[in-house]
C-alpha cells in the first residue's frame, strides 16, 4: 500500500515534522481571566481553556442577618455622650466582624451597641426630665419667694 491512508489494524504513518514546516502555526489567542482587571492569559492551540470563578458573596437569611445599630447608636450620642460613643464603637466592631464573616463576633458587638444605645437614650430622657422638673421647681420657688417677700415690703 503505497497510499497515505491505513487499512484497519496497520499502524498509521510515522509523524514527520518536515512536512508542517511550510504550514502557519496559529498565533495563541489572549483569553481574559476573571473580569476583575487579571492580565489576560495566552491560548495556545490544542490547550484546554480554564475558567477561574471568583467565590460568590454568601447572602444571609432574615433569621441569621445580623444588624450593626449604626443609626441608633450615633443617635444615642446626643443623649448621653460616653455611652454613645461606646455604643458606635460596638456597632463599628459588629461592622467589621460581620465582614470577616465572623457572626458570632458580630452578633455579640451588635446585642452590646444596642444595649448601650438604648442605655444612652433613657439616661439622657431622664437627665432632660431632670432638667426640666428641676427649672420648674426652680421657677415655682423663686416666684412663691418674690410674692412672699413683696408682702413684707
């Protein structure tokens, strides 16, 4: 058989690398990589593509999403500063744990903010109570004292 092709169970020709000389090779192709500004990777021909896939951000249930208490707590500064201060810096820290993905950290700095945000406010409601009662009472005495002592005059 003096042809190129092989019959059934005959071994195929001996591959020879003078006759692919005059052929172009084809040049490799650039693949982008991920999307996320990865230099993209040459291609070469008869080379599997792999496809690299960033981990997905995982989306919390309603029952295991925790809150910071950012708002209430920055609110609380306004009735009593220390404690809300302390109660931002709670809801900071619940922040960052919770993007660390540390929940149990980031439950319990969340329970404390809240804790000491509605600490803030009830002292700082009853401070302003105070506050008030005592002007009153105040008020109250210095006008009794000035009715008591213009009778005298």
């Amino acid at each position: 058989m003096a042809s190129s092709a092989y019959v059934h169970g005959e071994h195929p020709p001996p591959y020879n690398d003078k006759q692919f000389q005059g052929e172009p090779q084809p040049e490799p192709q650039m693949q982008p990589y991920g999307g996320y500004g990865y230099p993209a990777q040459p291609q070469g021909a008869g080379q599997p593509t792999v496809v690299m896939v960033a981990p997905q951000a995982q989306v919390m249930s309603g029952g295991n999403q925790v809150q910071d208490n950012m708002i209430i707590s920055i609110v609380s500064i306004f009735f009593c500063c220390i404690l809300g201060i302390i109660a931002t810096i709670k809801a900071s820290g619940s922040k960052e744990a919770l993007k660390r993905g540390d929940i149990v950290t980031a439950q319990q700095q969340s329970t404390t903010a809240r804790k000491l945000a509605i600490a803030a406010i009830i002292i700082g409601c009853i401070c302003a109570g105070l506050s008030i009662l005592s002007g009153i009472i105040s008020a109250v005495a210095g006008a009794s004292t000035a009715a008591s002592s213009s009778r005298y005059d």
